[in-house]
C-alpha cells in the first residue's frame, strides 16, 4: 500500500473548524504564519510540525491524510449577516459531516438528486418550477402537502444538519459535494414552516445550480421559486388560495400546507390571486401585528434530520473514523444532532 499522503487543504479544514486565521494559528503552533500558508499551499510539514499542529489543533494527525474531495464556497444567502469566520467555521463543519458520510455511511441511502442545471440567471425564469415539478416526479411525492421535507432530502442521500456552534447565527446554507451533498439548516429558527422552507431552497441549489453557479443573487431567487413551487404546486394550490386576503383561510392552509403566512401570501401574489396592492396591504397589517417577526398559528416542533443524527452518532463508533476523526468537532456534531 502507498504511504499516505499530506493533503493541504485538510490544514485549512482544521483551521477553519477552529474560526481561526493562519496568523492565529502560527502564533498557537509556534510557527510562523508564512510556514502555515506554505502546508496549505502544499508544502509537506516536518513530522514535529505535524504533531504541533495536531496538538493545538486538538485532532489525530491521521486528519492530514485524509484525501479531501472538495466543492465551492457554499450557497449562502446572506454574506453580509454573517461573518466570514462563522461561516467558514460552519462550512467546515458541514465538510467534516461529508467525509464521515464517506467513511462511514452504513445504510445512508445512495444520492439520487435529479441534475437540472438553470440554462440561465433570470429571476423570472420558468425552469425553477419546471424543476420542482420534475423532482416531486422523480421522487414520486403524491399531490398535497409533503409530510417531511427534511426526510425526503435525505431519503434520497442528501446529509441534513441543524448546527449549533457556540453562538453563530448562520442562514441555511448548502454544499454540493458531488458524492454526497450537505444541506445546512440554521438552528436559531425554531420554526418549522421556516425549516421547511430553508430545506426545498437549498434542494433547489442542488438541483438547479450544482457546482456551476453560487454567490450571486439570482441564484438565491431561483431557488426560492424552486421552494414555492415544491411545498406549494401551483396546480394544486392555486384554487385553495382565497382571492380576497382572509386571515382565518390562510391559518387553516398555514396548518394544511406546514408553510408560512408569508409564504402562502407571497405564492398568493406570484400566482396572480391576489393582487400587488392586496399583498401590499397585507404584509403591512402582518408588519403591524408583529407577525413579520413571530407569526400566529405555530406548527409545532421543526422536522428533524434523524437519518443524519444516526450517521454520526454511530460513524463516531465506527473504526474507519477513529484514526482521524478530531474529538473536538465529535462534540461540536453531536451536540447539533441533540434537540
Ligand atoms: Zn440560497
């Protein structure tokens, strides 16, 4: 067998799961900052570094060998909200969940994501419906409701976390990891039509942007029509919507279809049931109420990703990860799966 071989990147990974900077990390390690960007460009570290590192960085250096698959930065939505260390820390985290996946994912379904790249960026377009109906097609969801999203993506492959990292407030985010992509849920929203809604944008990224377009406003409005279009099929929901603003029709489809009032407003717009001044109108009285901030009518519990929780629950048992899994990002992932 081949000696393993140092993967530069994998120090970038561990720094990152860290939040810290190169200079941060050089000052903990006792080296210089210039030596830490030379590992990560490629230059192999001396055994000593190796352990230094491993050290301060509280995992096994079995971690550096590791053959890293790799993806873009990540869809993100908001890049102003959130810092670029918290996100970079998330990311991390959610590429740590990946290599588990890969290294352990026992009876995780095998990923069968339908690939239906957006021929263009216009916000207007078609396809983002056109692909939210092949994939309920594919994924042969019957009409109504869909009883769990967060099952679905992972029924059909797709990793699911909701992290909780000390107090970083990160969006729902995804990675889209050829072999097997993450989706990121925020764990601060404690709601579950919000959760759902996160779940099928993000499914829209990987659906319709892949690894070929992110970071780009459009993208994000794409995907937010992919969502409507998923939770809400216009055919079906078209002739539920009532065509005055009714607030107690709306609680009961807010109750049938596990989605916002803002969501069922906006849908009641785009599909042209209520007109722009009505919606107008009614997202002002919401305003009023406070509901833009905490809405009537709660859905209980958010779904959970469960098939995912039991990855890693039981990948931290598992022998092929003991050699490299850090200890430190164990309690950081367990601890997101515990709710
Ligand atoms: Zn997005």
């Amino acid at each position: 067998m081949a000696s393993p071989t140092f993967q530069p990147n994998r120090v970038r990974l561990a720094r990152e799961l860290r939040g810290w900077t190169q200079g941060h990390l050089a000052g903990k390690a006792g080296l210089s900052a210039a030596a830490i960007s030379q590992f990560e460009a490629g230059s192999t570290p001396t055994e000593a570094n190796l352990d230094k590192l491993g050290e301060v960085l509280d995992l096994p250096i079995g971690f550096f060998f590791v053959p890293v698959t790799d993806t873009h930065e990540g869809f993100f939505r908001s890049l102003r909200r959130t810092s670029v260390a918290d996100r970079r820390r998330a990311r991390a985290h959610a590429h740590l969940a990946h290599d588990l996946a890969e290294a352990a994912a026992g009876d995780f379904p095998s990923v069968d994501i339908p690939d239906l790249p957006a021929p263009d960026l216009d916000p207007k377009s078609e396809w983002p419906t056109k692909a939210a109906q092949a994939v309920r097609r594919q994924w042969a969801i019957g009409p109504g409701p869909i009883p769990d999203v967060i099952a679905s993506l992972e029924d059909h492959g797709i990793l699911v976390l909701r992290l909780v990292l000390d107090s970083i407030d990160v969006d729902a985010f995804s990675l889209p990891f050829d072999d097997r992509p993450v989706v990121v849920l925020s764990s601060d929203k404690n709601d579950r039509a919000r959760s759902r809604f996160d779940a099928a944008h993000e499914l829209g990224h990987l659906v319709m942007h892949g690894s070929q377009v992110w970071g780009v406003k459009e993208v994000e409005q794409q995907a937010h029509a992919f969502a409507a279009e998923f939770l809400m099929p216009a055919a079906e929901i078209k002739s539920e919507l009532p065509h005055k603003v009714d607030w107690s029709d709306l609680f009961a489809l807010k109750v049938r279809w596990q989605v916002s009032l803002a969501a069922l407003l906006m849908r009641a717009k785009t599909l042209e049931v209520i007109s722009p001044n009505e919606y107008l109108s009614a997202v002002k009285y919401s305003s009023a109420r406070g509901w833009r901030r905490l809405e009537p009518v709660q859905l209980g519990p958010p779904e959970q990703p469960s098939r995912t929780q039991q990855l890693v629950s039981s990948a931290a048992a598992h022998r092929a990860t003991r050699d490299w899994f850090p200890q430190g990002a164990w309690r950081d992932l367990l601890a997101s799966t515990e709710s």
